[in-house]
C-alpha cells in the first residue's frame, strides 16, 4: 500500500516536472534542420514519452484500480499496448540525440560517421567498426 503512494507521487512529480520540459522545448518548425532544432525535438519526446508513461502506469492505474473501474488485468493488458507508444516514442527520442549530436560534425566529418557510430566518436575501435559496417548492410 506504501509503495503505492509513493508511486502515485513520484508519478505526480514527473508528470509536473515533464509538463514543464515540454512547455520549453515545444517543437518549432523551420525550414532546415539544425542540430540543436533535433535536440529540442528529441527532449521533447523524450519528456512526452516520460510523462505519458507516469500518467499511465502511476497515476491513472490507481485511481482505476481504487475505485474498481477495471481489474488489474484489464488495466496491463491494455497498458502493454500504450507501452508501444510510451517505449517506442522514448526510444526514437533517444536516436534523436544521436542525430542531433551527428548534426554537430562538420559536413566532412559528418559523411564519415553514421548516426549509430556517435557514441564512440572520435575515437573508433576496429571491432566497433566492423560491427558498425555490418549494421550498415542491413
């Protein structure tokens, strides 16, 4: 019963503090794509994804489950499915920040590193690269 409340007002929080984040970082649209442009989309993805998640899972879930709207079953199996968007939307966000970090090269440099490889940039390690180029053929 504990944690449960503790869930619900961590969830709360995260919900105030996502809100927030997404007021700042709202997308603007322009005609070119900057790096920094890509990095304000991905955080505001990635917040939407977070504070989506913490409405779901902490905040709506126990109030449905306190006032017996539906079962506990009911509410994961339909949870699992929004999951696919909360994931899914966190993930793409997260690819987003390698984009943006990628977008930060120089257009020579930018031709010689994919969007997988910025983790290990600058410094490239052989077995990294072979797995990197063999990624690539997919």
């Amino acid at each position: 019963m504990g944690g449960d409340i503790f869930s619900f007002f961590a969830g709360l929080a995260l919900m105030f503090f996502g809100s927030l984040v997404l007021i700042a970082f709202w997308p603007r649209r322009s005609r070119r794509e900057s790096g920094s442009e890509v990095l304000s989309l991905a955080i505001f993805l990635a917040a939407l994804a977070g504070v989506s998640n913490a409405f779901y899972w902490q905040v709506l879930t126990a109030l449905i489950l306190e006032f017996r709207l539906a079962t506990i079953f009911e509410v994961r199996a339909f949870g699992k499915w929004l999951d696919l968007l909360f994931k899914g939307g966190a993930a793409y966000a997260m690819f987003l920040h390698l984009k943006a970090l990628r977008a930060q090269l120089s257009p020579n440099e930018r031709k010689k590193w994919s969007v997988l490889e910025m983790p290990f940039y600058p410094n490239r390690r052989l077995c990294l690269v072979r797995l990197m180029r063999r990624w690539r053929k997919f």
